[in-house]
C-alpha cells in the first residue's frame, strides 16, 4: 500500500477535529483552534564564506497566546517547511496545556542543511534570523528553545542579537541556553528524561515490569540519547537505536555506554563494530521485536505502511508527530498503547519554563529542585491523561487533546474572546 502525501499540519487538524467532536466543542473555538494567531515567513540573505550572498528561508508560527506568552523552539532542516511549522507551532500550544504550564504556542526553522554550512556562516544565518523574526519574539511575547539540529550555542546566538537591539541583557528571551549565561540546570537532558519518566508510569499502570522489557529507541540525537542512557544505566534492556544512517539492534541488550562514546566521536551507526549487533534499517528499528518503542526522530516515522508490523505493546512519542493518522488507527486496533507527544516530549518545555522563570526572577535552581519538579509535573499531566482515556474509553492521544483543548478553550472564553484576544 503506497502512502498518501504527508502534510503534518493536515494530520494535526485531523487528530484536532476528532477531539473537538469527542469534545462536544463550540464550533468557534474549534475553528480558532484550527488558524495559527500569527504566520511570518523571512528571506535571509547571508553571505557565504566564498563571498557569495545565499538568501535562505526562514518562519516563525504562534498557534496560541490564549495561555500566555507563545513558546517552542527553532529547528534547521533542509526539509522545513510552512506548514511543518505550523502543525509544530500548534502541538506546541497543546504540549503546554496538557502539561499545564502558563505559555500557548509556537515553533520557527530555517530551511537549511547546517551540516553543509560552517560555523561562521551559522553564526550569521541565526543572527539574520533572528532580526528578521525580533518584532514578535521576546521574554513576555514569544521565546524560542532548541529543537531538530539547533541547541545551546544557537540560543545563545540568538540571546545575544536580541539583546544588543534591545540594549541590554535579556536572558528570557529563549530556553534552552548555556547554563554560563542563564541556561537552566537539567535542561539539556530534560526531554529524554521526560520520555523516561512518561515510559516507567505507563508500564507500572498496564503492570508491566520494567526490568523485564526490551526497549527500541529510533533516533540518538539529544532525546533519543539522553533516554537511552537513564534507562542504560536504570539496568534496563535497550534492544535496538539507530541514527539517519540506519540502527543496530541486540536481543540481549545493547552496550550503551560503548555506542554513546563511539557517536560522540563523530561517528555514525553504520559503522559501529561489535560483533554482537545486527545491523538494521530504520523502518526495521519500529517493527523489531520489543516492548516499547520510542520514535525520537522526525515526523511521519509510524505509517500505514509499518503499523501493522508493529510489534511494541507500548510507544513513547519522544519526537513531534511521528504517528500519521492512518497508522494511529491500525495502533488502536491493534490496542496498542500509545503515549501521545504531546505529553510524552513535554519535559524539554517544562524544563524551559523553570528556565524562563529562573530569568525572569534573577535566581537559580538546583538539579534536584529542576528534576523533582519535572518528575511531579510529567506524572501529574500523564495520570490526568490517563484518567480520561480510561473514563472516556478513548486512546491516551485523545485524551491529552481534551485535556489540552479544554484548558485553551477555557482560557479564551474566560479572557472573553473565542478562545483568546491575541
Ligand atoms: N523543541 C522542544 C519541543 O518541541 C522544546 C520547546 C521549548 O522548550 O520551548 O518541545
């Protein structure tokens, strides 16, 4: 069976509408709910170290400010597009309500490669951009955080040229930045960990032991390494990662530690050698025999096509949007569990809201008060995720955008718009 076209945006609106319905939700707030607030696309011309001017393609999309300042990161990939933005922009809105902390949403890339760019052309890319997008950004109006291929460094790119227009030192205009300038503590593993936290409470309600599981994890970047290592070195069984190149896969259980240390180097899981491992592909990575199955890639990963192979009990959504619509059909058939993005990659912007708030109060916290109040935070959102779908009898998905649709919509009718007066 060949796949339609992938739109993100159109999956988001789908997996929206059955909500709203579900719902029983005002036709004006599901029709809200269905624009972003605020659309802005930019040219940013650079010019490249052989001297030439390149102009690339830059977005930055705020779903909702219904909750408060609209939040979400940046990400560069030569595959960026509006409408990935958009769906972005708006699971970013419902990420943060379903997590209940005080931001709507938004999301921003660049349509670049940056493995094919140097650093001072990066530096140059990001500053561009972030003039381009400076009128709607800001500690109280937008604040961007890393995402695909931007991290740390970027942020503080970022922090930096907005600060010198506005004059002075504005740390909470992004998350995400190095701890050296006002980056919090735990922010960097704070997805990972979120995913790991959401992966425990999820076996111990469906009375799976987690020292029996084995665990697939699709992508090594920042969330998919970070959540193989806790569970690594919690003595769990991760069965199979990968990375673009492809993955590796052990029934008994893969060397961790041995496969983060040979990426870090630079290398790529292609040609990592052990003669334990069996090569695999990515699409092999989903349906190989585990128990839980963590997609921490890109979007459009779990398809019509592979669902049905699927054969985990349980999926963590660590990235945005692997799940088409299609292939969560055929999950729930299956009934297969599955713990929706939204919720489960929650801890990165959970994380960044301590973050912002340390900024905005000139403190700073500790890793045990960042790493209890994430735990508490994660554990609340799943197990009011959880109530509903069992009460409801609906897929934890829908449940965390009821969940999330409510808190949006009640935000608006309470602020006297439809959902919010921008
Ligand atoms: N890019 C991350 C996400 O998709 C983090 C966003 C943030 O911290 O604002 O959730």
């Amino acid at each position: 069976m060949s796949q339609k076209e992938y739109n993100p945006y159109e999956n988001m609106l789908a997996v929206l509408k059955q909500s709203a319905e579900k719902l029983g939700l005002d036709p004006d707030d599901y029709a809200t709910l269905c624009y972003p607030e605020r659309e802005l696309k930019v040219s940013i011309p650079i010019k490249m170290d052989d001297g030439k001017v390149k102009v690339f393609e830059g977005y930055r999309v705020q779903h909702s400010s219904a909750r408060g300042p609209c939040k979400g990161g940046i990400r560069f990939h030569q595959d960026a597009n509006m409408d990935e933005v958009k769906a972005l922009a708006a699971w970013m809105s419902f990420k943060c309500a379903v997590v209940n902390i005080p931001y709507g949403g938004a999301k921003g890339g660049i349509k670049v490669d940056p493995s094919k760019l140097s650093r001072d052309e990066l530096i140059r890319l990001t500053r561009r951009y972030t003039t381009r997008i400076l009128p709607i950004i800001g500690p109280d109006k937008d604040i961007p955080a890393p995402d695909v291929n931007t991290n740390g460094e970027v942020m503080a790119w970022i922090m930096d040229t907005y600060s010198m227009f506005q004059g002075h030192c504005v740390p909470g205009v992004v998350t995400g930045k190095p701890v050296e300038i006002g980056g919090s503590v735990g922010r960097v593993e704070a997805t990972g960990r979120g995913v790991t936290i959401i992966t425990y409470e999820c076996l111990k309600v469906n009375d799976m032991d987690a020292s029996s599981v084995a665990i697939a994890i699709q992508g090594m970047g920042n969330v998919g390494g970070t959540a193989a290592d806790i569970f690594y070195n919690n003595g769990q069984k991760v069965v199979a990662v990968s990375d673009y190149t492809g993955g590796v896969y052990c029934e008994e259980g893969l060397p961790i530690n041995e496969i983060r240390a040979f990426l870090a180097g630079g290398n790529t899981l292609n040609d990592y050698q052990n003669d334990k491992v069996t090569h695999i592909t990515n699409d092999e990575l989903i349906t190989c025999k585990c128990d839980v199955l963590i997609p921490a890639a890109l979007e459009n990963q779990i398809t019509a096509d592979n669902a049905e192979a699927i054969q985990a009990k349980i999926i963590v959504e660590a990235a945005n949007g692997p799940t088409t619509v299609e292939a969560d059909e055929i999950l729930n058939k299956k009934n297969v569990i599955v713990c929706p993005d939204i919720l489960s990659n929650a801890g990165g912007v959970v994380v960044s809201y301590f973050e912002w708030v340390q900024n905005i109060q000139s403190l700073t916290w500790d890793l045990e008060e960042v790493n209890r109040t994430l735990n508490k935070i994660m554990l609340t959102a799943f197990n009011e995720v959880a109530e509903l779908s069992k009460e409801k009898e609906v897929p934890m998905r829908m449940a965390a955008y009821m969940v999330a649709i409510k808190r949006i919509t009640t935000a608006g009718k309470l602020r006297g718009g439809p959902i919010s007066l921008g």
